[in-house]
C-alpha cells in the first residue's frame, strides 16, 4: 500500500509545476495625427459702422447746436491672420485687415443764424478708412457633424484715417474743406461665429464681430475765404461686422498612443 501511495504521488507531481503558456507582448508608441495646431486664415465681410456723435470747436463753442444725424455707409473688408490652437477647445490669433472707404453724413442746426428765420444747418460729409489689427483668442464650444460654434473677443489697434470732408451751410453760403488726417487708437472686437470642416486641414468660417475703432479726427478747415478754424471728431466709431473666410491648417502634431503587438 505505500509504495503504491508514493508511486501515485509522483506520478502527479509535473502537473503541480505546470504554467499556462503566455504569449510575450511588445508595447510600442504609434503616433496619431490630430488637428493641426497652426493655422493661416483669410477672409472677407463687411462692416455696418456707425459714431456716437460729432464735434469741433464751432459746435462747443457756439453753445446752440444740436446734431441731427451722423451716418456711415457700409464698406468691405478684407483681412489675413496666422493662429495656433491651445490645446483641445482654445486657439490664439493675430490679424491685419483693411477696412475700405467708407462715406460720412452728417448734419447739425444752430438758431443764431440770419438766415431761414434764425435756424441754419450745416451738412458735414467725408470718407473714413481703416487698418485694423488685432490678437484675438477663441473658444470652439463644441463639435456636431463637422460644424463648431465659436465665440472670442480680441484686443489691438485701429488706425483710422478721415479724408475729403466738407462743411457746407447753404442758406448762409459758408464753405469749409478739411485737411486728410490720420488717428491711431485702441481697438477691441467681440466675435461669434461657426466653422465648417471642408476637410481635415481646411475650414469654412462664418462670423460676425464687434469692434470699437475709437475716435477718428479730421485736420483742419479752411473755410473758402480764407479762414481756418480746428478739426471735426467723430467720436466713438464702432461696427457690426458680417465676414467669411477660410481657416487652413499646417503643421500637425502626434498624439502617442500605446499598442499592443504579439
């Protein structure tokens, strides 16, 4: 009996020592293309600009105006920009846009006038153009079937510049022409917008925006006998901007991601 026992025993005892074979497995890192995180842009629009208001040294010191209107006409736009994206949702920008010329209407009534039963009126016309740069940032809210929403806001600086405006009193017969000039101001911009993916590196880009130009200023009149008197401001210049353009991305990055192979 014990011999068999022992015989038994070790008959069995291989399998106690026995290990299920396991394959080896080798990680390696592949690398996955993501969005591109530079980016060109090009775009047109156009502007919807309107002023607060006018004034020149007559009108403050003549204590009796009133201003009746102040309109711009729209004009058209057109920009370039270079932006990289920080991280998933948030991206960076700097721009550079001419904003075409655009045409001034303006008109103010004062009562110590001799002329029209003591009301006069003085009709102030002009062109305005601008150069407009901006660093703007974004967030891209989210992602449904290739369309991403946006919204950003944006900092930099206008440079506005007044040309061919007149000051005309018909019923009095006065006649002033003023001096081209020049302003460079603080400029800041809202936008919201949405992008299309035409494919992976490129985007369709449709926006509206925001932007405050600061003041523009003219130089001074001459009046056409002979006399001068200081410039004309229009204060506070801001705009509705409607654009659209195209967003191309380079420069892809990686994403490591680890992989399995036996």
């Amino acid at each position: 009996m014990g011999q068999t026992a022992t015989a038994n025993a070790a008959d069995f005892e291989p399998y106690k020592s026995y290990k299920p074979y396991k394959p080896s497995v080798e990680t390696v890192r592949a690398p996955v293309a993501r969005e591109s995180s530079v980016y060109l842009r090009g775009y047109i629009g156009m502007t919807n600009q309107d002023v607060d208001g006018f004034t020149n040294e007559v009108i403050q010191n003549g204590g009796n105006f009133s201003i009746v209107q102040h309109d711009f006409d729209s004009s058209p736009l057109i920009g370039l920009g270079i932006g990289t994206s920080l991280g998933h949702r948030f991206r960076v920008d700097l721009t550079g846009e001419y904003r075409g010329a655009a045409s001034f209407r303006g008109l103010d009534t004062f009562s110590n006038c001799a002329f029209g039963g003591g009301i006069c009126t003085n009709e102030h016309t002009g062109t305005k153009e601008e150069w407009l740069f901006l660093a703007n940032g974004y967030w891209d809210i989210a992602t449904f079937r290739g369309i991403t929403p946006y919204v950003g806001a944006g900092v930099g600086f206008a440079v506005v510049t007044l040309d061919n405006f007149w000051d005309v009193n018909l019923l009095a017969n006065g006649l002033a022409f003023a001096d081209s000039n020049t302003e460079t101001n603080f400029a800041w911009a809202l936008h919201a917008g949405f992008a299309y993916d035409v494919s992976d590196a490129l985007k369709l880009d449709v926006a509206y925006r925001y932007v405050e130009t600061g003041d523009g200023v003219t130089g001074s009149y001459t009046s056409f006998d002979g006399q001068t008197f200081g410039p004309t401001t229009l204060t506070d210049i801001h705009s509705h901007d409607i654009m659209v353009g195209l967003r191309w991305g380079f420069g892809s990055e990686g994403e490591e991601h680890h992989v399995a192979y036996k």
